[in-house]
C-alpha cells in the first residue's frame, strides 16, 4: 500500500492499518521472547516483583518513573529483557545468604523487617535503569535467599514446619502433694457440712447450742480420724524429753506425752506421711531438771529447746520446710509461753499447745491452742465425775482458794466476810469440809485467774456439774474454735466482781436449767480417758491441732 493510498483511508481504516503490525510482533515476542528466572511483572506503577518459590523472601523491588512506552519500539523491549536476564545470570551471586536479623530488643529475630543490600546492576522498568533501589526483606522464619536455580512458578511454596518446643514432662506428685490434696478435700467436705444435716454415729453425735457449728465439727472430727498423722521426733531422752508428769497440776504435759507415744491411730514412724510434727520436751521438767531453783534465769531451759531444735532440723528437712509452722509444742506450766520464745520460728510460726492461753503474752488463738489444765492428783479422774441435779444444789456460788495472782484478793475482799449462805466464798474451807462436795452442792462455780490466766478450777467445775463462772483478762477458754462458751458458762469482767451476786441471781431458772445440762453434756470433751475414748480430752487436743493444720499449706521446695 503506497503512502498516497494509506493517506487516502478513513481515520478508521488508518487506526487498523497502524495497530495491526504492533499486535503481530507482540504476539512473534510472546511466543520466541527469553524466559526469566523470576516473574518480571511491569505495572503503571513501575513495581518489579521478583518472587522466589524456594525462598521464604519476599523481594520487592521498586523502580524509578514509568518508562515511555510509546517511544520504545518492539526491539528495545527485547533488548531491555534480555539484559535483565542477562546481568542477574552474570553478576548476581549463585547463592546469596542474608545474615539472620537481630532482633534489638533482645526478642525473636524473626519477622523483622531489615534493609536489604541493593541488586547491583539490575535494570528496572523495562530499560529505564533507577538512579536508586529502595528494597526491604521481610525477614521470616528461614534467613536464606538463593537465586540459583529457581524452581517453576507452577510448583507449590512449602513453608516449613514451626518447630514448638517439647512439652513439659509430667509432674510426679510427692507425698507432701498427696497430703495436701487431702486436706483439700477435707477442707471442702467440712465446709459443704456446715448447712447440711446431722451425720449418724454409733458413739456421739454433736448437737445444741454448746458448738460454734455442730455439723461442722463432726464432719471434721471424722475427716481427722480419717486422715491425720503425727510424726513424734525420737531424738531426745528422758526425763526432759518424752517425759512429762501425770500426778500434779500439770498432769496434762505428761499425759499427752504419754498417750502421743502409745498412740497407733494417728502415731506414724514415717515422717515422709506427717501433717503435723511433735516436739516432746516437756517444760514442767525442764523447770525440775535443767532450771537452777531460784536463779530467775529462764536461759539453761531456752539453750535445752535451742539445742533440740537444731539437731532435729539438722538431722530432718521437715523444720527447714516450713519454718517450724506445722511443728507442735505442749506446755502445761505456766513458763510454756516464755520457753517457746527461745527459737523465733517457734514462737512466731509453729503451734503452740498452752494452758496459758493469755492473749497478752502473744497467745494468737488462730494458730495457737487452747487447752485444759486439769489436776490429777491421782493420776485419773474416777470421783471426780458426777453431781446431784439443779434442784439439789442449794448453794448459788462457791470459791475456796488462797491469795494468788492479782484477782483473788478482790474477790476475797468483796465476798469473803458477807455471811452470805448464797455466796461462799472463801480462803480455806473449814477442816472436814471437802471441796468436790462443795462444788457438787452449787450453782455456780467461781473459776478466778491466779498468776496466770489458766485455773484447773474451770474442769473441776465441769466435772461436777457445776456452772463455772470465769474471772480473768485476756484468756482464751479451751477448744474455743469448736465451743461455744457462752452458751454453758458465765463470764465476768475482773471490774464487775462487786456486782458477782446480781449477776448471777439475775440468771432465771428455767436458763439455769439449759446452762447445766449444757454443761454434763460437754463434759465428755474434757474427761481423761487411758486408753483415751472418741471425743474425750485427748482427741480434743488432736482435733484442734488438725484444725491448724487445715490452715496452713506446705510446699516443698525441691
């Protein structure tokens, strides 16, 4: 076709004529055209996105201004290719290892965005060679780019798998682990009682206003049978250590001593087994064979205790453990407390099982305990049980005992010379009046502190039947977390002794009545019993105990 003829055509015709051979040899490019190791993707925005299926990499390339397309001619295109493939196949490392990433902040290095060093000589934008490249590796999770021999853009990108660290092996419970998933349970049986109903047995089951929570108490009382071991220390020789006396004042030290030792019940040789731990020494013997008579030096008794403790906790971890929190001591005689001073863990952390029970002197009844002092002049408590009924106890109150401590002599001194037949109240009983009987033939019984806060006067008085009447400050009555004393006993403040007669005339028949039966009812909670019995003075002791253990957790540190 002459120029002449192409001139003549229509615009329409001439638009063909001139598109034609630029589609001919697009389609000659296409099919006879290299072939790229990556993926050359030209866009308006002049993006060349190189993508390499066996890297992890994404390489993103961004060139300079979008090349005159118009301009260039089907060959310069060709050439342009060509010498792309051409510099990456001869200047471009076979194999090029991007340094794994750092992370700054001391975490993964992975995923951390980097710059990249520039791919020298790569022209970009089909011809248009860039003043610059801008590149950024999104580094992930394996740090090397290769760019030989790339596979096909056809097959799939297998990303490698997340290496996750082992699981952590399983834990073998311990013993310990064993014990405290016990007194879990027990924890949640003896709350799960407290509004439930009575449960049966054979031998006692406690009911009445006497008990803080009967059914609670019960239900716990069984879990302790259930469960609760003791381990007593062996170290030690007697007569200071797994010694104590059982005829006196003070019996209760000996007697507990001694039923701990015969017990096969919750006496366990296995330490390993123990929820709590005994410390046998007795401090009423300490008093008669290591105190120097008269020397007011409590040290030669305390360096005894501080000896003890050192050998035990040398010899077993069981100290160390806990600090001493789920060891026990028992003291009857009034230096008890001074004794546990000693060693600090003793007296701040471990269960300290007092007569003198005397919050002024650091008694803390929510880890310490509470128990009777009873006098065995026997050994035993046979006569000591029993007394007529209400209407055969003619005497309101009664008190018979010399001036010891500070309240005493108030008492005396209000009501000793009244002549009162309603009010006994003296220093000696005349010869051949005996004091048991007295108690038996009275209301109340007036059970005044002397040095100490303690007075065996409070079991006597149960023992006969006789209401005691509790005159001290600061303490803390026997097995208080379980009893509720106010329900069976009468408290006066040391500044109400003048008004002790009105006070308990103004108690009504009918709620005398209550108060005593109350009292021959509980009476079982403080007999002393060889063997010991179910509920009696002995298992009152282990259950407070076993009430303190609930309360504390122990961990083993290895």
């Amino acid at each position: 076709m002459s120029a002449k003829t192409m001139w003549s055509l229509s615009p329409s015709a001439k638009l063909v004529a001139f598109t034609v051979p630029l589609i001919l040899v697009s389609v000659l490019l296409t099919v006879v055209g290299p072939r790229s190791p990556g993926r050359l993707i030209p866009s308006d925005n002049s993006w060349l996105l190189w993508s390499f299926g066996s890297s992890k990499h994404d390489i993103i390339v961004h060139g300079g201004a979008a090349a005159n397309r118009t301009a260039a001619t089907s060959a310069d295109r060709m050439a342009a290719v060509l010498e792309v493939r051409k510099q990456v196949e001869e200047e471009t490392p076979p194999s090029h290892t991007a340094p794994r990433p750092e992370a700054e902040d001391g975490g993964s290095a992975f995923n951390v965005s980097r710059p990249a060093p520039s791919p020298t000589g790569v022209e970009v934008a089909l011809g248009h060679k860039s003043d610059q490249t801008n590149a950024t590796i999104e580094d992930s999770r394996v740090p090397t780019l290769s760019t030989s021999n790339p596979p096909s853009m056809s097959e799939a990108v297998v990303l490698p798998e997340k290496k996750l660290p082992p699981p952590p092996p399983l834990r073998e419970y311990t013993i310990l682990d064993r014990l405290e998933a016990g007194l879990r349970r027990a924890r949640s049986a003896i709350r799960e009682q407290k509004n439930g109903s009575s449960t049966s047995d054979p031998d006692y089951v406690p009911i009445g206003p006497m008990y803080r929570n009967a059914n609670a108490f019960h239900r716990s009382y069984l879990e302790m049978e259930k469960q609760f071991k003791i381990f007593v220390y062996e170290e030690g020789e007697p007569p200071v250590f797994h010694n104590g006396p059982c005829k006196s004042i003070y019996a209760m030290e000996g007697n507990f001593i001694h039923m701990m030792e015969i017990s096969t019940q919750f006496r366990t040789g296995d330490p390993e087994k123990a929820h709590v731990f005994f410390l046998p020494f007795s401090v009423t013997m300490m008093v008669q064979f290591v105190y120097v008579q008269d020397s007011h030096d409590f040290g030669p008794i305390k360096q005894t205790v501080i000896d003890y403790l050192n050998v035990v906790s040398a010899k077993y971890p069981y100290w160390n453990r806990s600090l001493g929190a789920d060891h026990f001591m028992l003291a009857c005689h009034d230096w008890g407390p001074e004794t546990s001073r000693a060693v600090p863990n003793l007296y701040k952390n471990s269960i300290r099982v007092l007569c003198n029970a005397n919050t002024s002197e650091g008694f803390n009844p929510s880890k310490d305990i509470s128990f009777p002092e009873i006098n065995l002049h026997t050994g035993g408590i046979r006569g000591l049980i029993g007394g007529p009924s209400p209407s055969h106890r003619p005497i309101l109150a009664f008190f018979a005992g010399g001036l010891h401590g500070p309240i005493r002599p108030i008492l005396l001194e209000h009501w000793e010379h009244k002549n009162d037949p309603d009010m006994q109240i003296h220093k000696y009983l005349r010869r051949g009046v005996s004091y048991i009987d007295m108690m038996r033939k009275s209301k109340f019984c007036i059970c005044p502190s002397g040095y100490e806060v303690a007075s065996p006067r409070v079991v006597e008085a149960i023992y006969t039947g006789c209401i005691p009447v509790l005159i001290s400050d600061h303490y803390v009555p026997p097995f208080s977390d379980v009893l509720n004393w106010k329900s069976f006993s009468v408290e006066v403040p040391v500044s109400e002794i003048p008004n002790l007669k009105n006070i308990l005339a103004s108690i009504s028949p009918r709620q005398y009545i209550r108060m005593q039966r109350r009292v021959v009812q509980i009476r079982r909670h403080f007999e002393v019993n060889s063997p010991p019995k179910r509920f009696d003075v002995f298992h009152m002791i282990l259950h407070s105990l076993w009430l303190r253990r609930l309360n504390v957790r122990v961990h083993d540190n290895h």
